[in-house]
C-alpha cells in the first residue's frame, strides 16, 4: 500500500477517540509523507488512562480528537477496539515508534529535537540517541522544566533549530496540551508526546520484560517498580468495566 500524507487515516473510536488502526509499518510510511509534506501533525500515543482523562474532561477529550494521528499505545486500547467489534491492526506503542522513526530519520537526514525530563537525563539521552543511530541530526534539545512564562522562549528556540521530529516527554497531562497549545506556532511535521521514553532511553528506568509486554502486564511492571502509580493507575479497572459495560457500543459513542 502506497500512504501519502493526504491518505484518509483508517480509525475505531474508542470512546470517542479516534485511533488509528494501522499497524507499525503503515504508520511509519504514512509519518514519512507526512515529514515531506512539511504539514504539522499531534501524534497521540493513547493508553486507556488518557482515554479515562478524556471521559472525565471535555477540554482533554476535545484536544485528542483534534490530533492529527492517535496510535494505540496501550494494550488496553487495543483490546477495546476488539471488544468493540472493529480492531486495530496491532499495538503500536509509543517508545517503538519513536525508534522507528529516529531509524528512518538517519536515513532522510531529518531533524530532530528532544524536549522534556530532567538536564541530566535529556543529555544522556541525547548522548545515547546519537551513539545508537549514528548520523542522527539532533538539532537541539532542553529538559522540561519551564513554566508557561517561558513556553515562547522554548517555542523560539525549537523554532530557529528547525526540527522535522519533535518528541516531548512531560507527562500526559502536560505534554499533549502544550503540544496542541503551540502546534501551530512550532510548525513541526511531527510532534509527539513520550512520556518516559526518556527516562528508559537514558537508562533511569528500565522498560517491562518482554514476558510483561506480550502479557500485556507492562502496566504491572511499572506498578511494581513505582508503587507511587498507584492513583494514575487506578483509572485501570475503570476502563476495563466501562469497556465490558459498553461493549460494541463503545464504538458509536462520540
């Protein structure tokens, strides 16, 4: 299959939120296009706790649908489509497709800036991006630790760096937000929000076995290594009974 940047993105809504159902490999050709276009994109990588946000927040839920392109991130995300009776191609999670991207950025020579987490962890992820992919462009980079008396001052100097991939790791409650506050203003093809990629890439934490992924348990591993995810995580069980609850209707509510 053949994407361009003005192919109609395949969805499921699950809740409302529409998430793309391409696998990886489509993903990764349709966001190449997308870089060639020039277009500025909000890449979402949804898990059921975000999804959970969105019911509970209309601002939060309007500002999901407004995003160019939502990847099913969690496994959970991806269950639920199934539930509902029309399945994404497979889980895409956000870490793997920054990867994906990063690789093929070497490649097409892209640019690519890093924003957010701690000074110490943003330089040692630069350090190890740019020892993992030799020929990477990493045009710039700054931890996340500013306030929105100096968002323009950021904006600014993610402008002038002139970045084709803008991966932001602040959190979900902040990152998506300020992504979608300034996505016009930065005018990057793709700005996506990490998380902890961050924290995984530059060694602080570590990712969930591959036992836990393909159980589907990657929440649990991080439960267990960070007990205080507790409150975030409890938005868990309620997605799953909303889900049962819903079932195939999950897919028609908007």
């Amino acid at each position: 299959m053949t994407l361009t940047h003005d192919t109609a993105v395949p969805t499921v809504s699950v809740f409302g939120i529409p998430v793309c159902k391409w696998g990886m490999k489509d993903t990764v050709e349709y966001l190449s296009q997308v870089v060639a276009s020039g277009t500025p994109h909000q890449i979402i990588t949804a898990n059921p706790i975000m999804i959970m946000s969105a019911l509970e927040s209309p601002e939060y839920k309007q500002l999901m649908q407004a995003a160019e392109l939502i990847v099913p991130d969690g496994s959970g995300v991806v269950w639920a489509a199934q539930k509902g009776g029309d399945p994404v191609a497979e889980r895409v999670a956000g870490i793997d497709l920054m990867h994906e991207l990063l690789l093929q950025g070497v490649k097409e020579q892209w640019r690519v800036y890093l924003l957010g987490s701690t000074p110490e962890v943003i330089e040692e992820t630069a350090g190890r991006l740019s020892r993992q992919y030799p020929g990477l462009i990493i045009a710039g980079h700054r931890d996340g630790y500013f306030g929105p008396e100096q968002d323009e001052e950021v904006v600014q100097a993610i402008k002038e760096a002139a970045p084709h991939l803008l991966f932001v790791a602040r959190g979900a409650d902040t990152q998506e937000p300020w992504i979608a506050k300034y996505k016009q203003s930065l005018g990057v093809p793709i700005m996506m929000g990490v998380g902890g990629s961050f924290d995984v890439i530059s060694g602080k934490t570590k990712r969930a076995p591959l036992v836990f992924q393909k159980l589907r348990l990657e929440w649990l591993y991080r439960l267990l290594r960070q007990p205080s995810r507790l409150p975030r995580m409890l938005a868990l069980p309620k997605f799953t009974v909303r889900v049962m609850r819903e079932g195939e209707n999950l897919t028609k509510i908007r």
